[in-house]
C-alpha cells in the first residue's frame, strides 16, 4: 500500500526532522577538507528489548547509509529478544537494504535478536556468543511468567526463520531448529531441545561468517580498516515513539484518554477533559502509526467512535445508542492498534485485558472522583460556593408571599388552571391545584410555592361533611 506507506515515512520523516538538532554529528565533518575520502560504516545498537519502536529508527539508518553510499551498516547485536512483530519489521528491512549489512553478535542474539541477525549479510561473532532459542512465547501480565504460544504462531515463525535463511543461503533446518522443538538435526540438535549455537558450533555449520571481538577487527576482516565510523544512536523522536510504544506508557495514555472522553460525555459542552482525553488518543495512535502498528482500518474505526461519540455530547441528548455504539468502535480500534503482524488469539486478547483494564481505572477514577473532589480543597475552589443574600439578585419568592396562606376569596376568572382571583379585596395572579374553575367560583390558598399561589375550590359545610 503505497500511500500508507508514504504517509507514515512522512511522518516519521517530521519527528525526525524536529529532532534533527540531536542527530550524532559525523566523524568526517571534523577532517579537513583536503583529508582523503574514506569509506564510511554505519553500527547501528542492537541491545536489550527489541519492541516496535526500534524498527523505524533502523530503517532511518538504513536509508540515511544508502543515501550517503557507505560500504556497509554493522548492527552490534546483544539482546534476548523482544516482540517478534519489531523483529519481523526489522527483518524486512534489512532483506530490502540496497548496502551490505553484517551482524556482529556481541554477545548474544537470542530470540528476535536470531532472527535480526540471520536477515544480514554477513554474520561475524564474538567469542563466547550464542545465537538461536527463537520460540515465540506469550507474555503475561507483569511479575507472570511467559506461556507457551500454539501452534499456529511457532510455524509462522519457523517458516519466518527459514525464508530469512534461504535468502541469504544459510542452512534452513538450523534457522527452523532454533523455532520449532519438533525439528531434529542428527549429530546437532535431538528432537525437543531448541536449538542455541555457540560462536564455535555456528562457525562450524555455517550459520556464521567470522569472529571477531571488536568493531576495529570485523572491519579488518571486510577490508575496510581505517573507515570512517558512524555510531548512530535514537534521535528525541524516535525516543519519544519508542516511549509511547512501550506497553505501560501506552495503557497510561490509553486511560487518559477514555477518563477525558467519560467526564466529557457527562459534562455539558466541550472543554479540558475532552481535550486531553482526545490528546491522548492522537498521541496513542500516532506513536503507533508511526511504528506500523495502526494502519487505515484501525484510524477509520477511532474516527467513527469519535464521530459517534461526538454526535452523542453534542446533538442526542442524553446517552444511547450512538454512544454505546462509539465507544465500541474507539476501543476496536484502539485495541487493534496494539497487536501486529503474526499476533496470536492470545495475543489479542492480552491487548483487549490491557484496554479494558484501562475502562476499568478509567471509571473507577470517574467516580471516585465525582464522589470526593467536591469535598475536596482543589474541589471547593473550583465550584462557585458564594450565596445571594436577599435583595442583592434576582429573588423567586417575595418575603411577604406567605401571608396569602388561608385566605379565602373568588375567581375574577376561569382558572383553566391559571387565572386571576379577588383575595380580601386584592386581584392575584394564581393557578388551581389541576382542576378547572369558574369564574365566580369560591377559592381558598392552599399553598404558596416560590411566587406561584396555589388555589383550590372552596367547599361549603355540605360538600365538606359529605366528603368526610
């Protein structure tokens, strides 16, 4: 999709441009100007969780070392893993890179790590590096320890593994053997062990190129001793999306959100709440857009919930379908936002307990809220707590309305039910008590509500003993 494509590489081209000012400043621009052209290497960091946001920042590089023709990018490697969606965006990538790319493991390249590391060209390790152990596994809430994924999820990360190895002519049942437990290889790997090589044992099957145990020394090896290298590191943007990406920032923003959109909805108007609440959505989605998580489907489906939702503040009274119906599709959205390529059931359903945990906080804080905040010291300076003494606004009673209580008199016309009556004498505004009286008709004040007189039939003896 071309124009999704386009739309997110501006995107992420605007943050990067704001961030311009922190960009690392190449070794070159310290030469003289008559300082012979060397090539220039481009290492990229590789280190602890590989998430979603890390797949942008190494297509940047990569782009960023092709327009700059540089003789290789080296990604020094030495994570556990992290999400297999980044890694697979990061594969990608590389497989499409128009420069050679080298992986140098130092010291491990575990998990999606292994994966990363197979889409490179050139594979170099340090002494004492591991590489494989890529089963998918699921992760649980925070504290719980990682579940096993079904099948369905391990073959499309085996056949992952084994389509990286096959473009890059690496043997294809040693990537398969790092997924899958299943896969034997006789004198390598027995049937229910995942397969994990050490620098000697990925050297001696050819999954490795070389060892080396530095930088300076791999490029020796490449014949590029004495090239100018670029160490490149996360501009502010691309921190900032990482950081929005990263699963408690991202529930955080997520309960902002749905808090400012429920004390909108409950409030007349629009103000603070709302935006805030649709602040933190955009910047959701955003961050999310930019690391390919949300695509047009899940954008129409927020945007539909938020038409909704707004349809409902602003032109239906009270709450109803279309609000029901809104907040539905946001929380779609949302939650499909959350999961990526090769997401499993339990996958989306640990992005649907994070979204709904969210509706829970989210309401939870509504009405604790709602029930303490007037009580509150911030909460009393915001309500308006001054009274009107008598005489200084507009008054709904006058002082002197309940002398008319009692009084006796007639209707000076149909009372139908509001009309005029003779009180001792005085013509009054009053209004019967619901029925419809004549003209003439004896009338009594049977209470007095604000500045409204309430009149009733006036009954004679006979009438009143017979109701009795």
């Amino acid at each position: 999709m071309p124009l999704r494509w386009l739309l997110r590489r501006l995107l992420l081209s605007a943050v990067s441009l704001f961030a311009g000012a922190t960009l690392p400043v190449r070794t070159a621009s310290a030469q003289p100007a008559t300082a012979p052209s060397r090539p220039l290497v481009y290492v990229i960091p590789i280190d602890g969780t590989i998430d979603m946001g890390l797949a942008p920042f190494v297509q940047r590089v990569l782009d960023d070392a092709a327009a700059e023709r540089a003789a290789a990018v080296v990604l020094e490697i030495n994570t556990f893993g992290g999400r297999v969606d980044a890694a697979v965006a990061i594969r990608d990538a590389l497989l499409a890179a128009r420069i050679p790319t080298v992986a140098f493991v130092n010291r491990r390249a575990i998990s999606a790590g292994a994966l990363i590391a197979l889409a490179t060209n050139r594979i170099v390790m340090a002494t004492g590096g591991t590489i494989g152990a890529a089963t998918p596994v699921q992760m649980g809430q925070p504290g719980a320890a990682p579940t096993p994924v079904d099948e369905k999820t391990v073959s499309y990360v085996r056949k992952e593994f084994r389509a990286t190895a096959e473009s890059r002519g690496r043997p294809l049942e040693i990537a398969e053997a790092m997924v899958d437990s299943d896969v034997e290889i006789p004198g390598i790997i027995a049937k229910g062990k995942l397969l994990t090589l050490t620098t000697e044992e990925a050297l001696a099957n050819d999954v490795a190129n070389a060892r080396a145990n530095s930088i300076d020394e791999l490029l020796e090896q490449m014949q590029l001793s004495g090239a100018l290298i670029e160490r490149v590191t996360l501009n502010w943007g691309e921190r900032l999306v990482r950081l929005i990406t990263h699963p408690v920032i991202a529930s955080l923003l997520l309960s902002v959100a749905v808090l400012g959109i429920l004390i909108e909805i409950r409030t007349p108007g629009f103000g603070v709440p709302g935006g805030l609440g649709i602040g933190a959505l955009m910047l959701l989605l955003g961050g999310h857009y930019v690391v390919q998580l949300v695509g047009w489907e899940e954008l129409l489906l927020v945007s539909a919930g938020l038409s909704l939702l707004a349809l409902e503040i602003f032109v239906i009274p009270g709450f109803g379908v279309a609000g029901i119906v809104g907040i539905l599709a946001l929380l779609s959205g949302v939650t499909m936002g959350l999961v990526g390529q090769g997401a499993t059931t339990l996958a989306m359903l640990y992005a649907l307990s994070r979204v709904g945990m969210a509706l829970v906080v989210s309401v939870v804080i509504a009405m604790i809220a709602m029930r303490y905040l007037p009580r509150s010291r911030m909460g009393r300076r915001l309500m308006l707590e001054t009274e009107l003494p008598s005489g200084s606004g507009v008054e709904l009673a006058r002082p002197d309305d309940d002398r008319w209580m009692g009084r006796v008199g007639h209707a000076s016309s149909a009372l139908r039910p509001a009309g005029i009556a003779d009180l001792d004498g005085e013509r009054v505004d009053v209004v019967s008590e619901g029925e419809m009286i004549d003209a003439g008709a004896a009338i009594v004040v049977s209470r007095v509500d604000g500045n409204r007189i309430v009149v009733r039939r006036r009954r004679t003896a006979t009438e009143e003993f017979a109701r009795d």
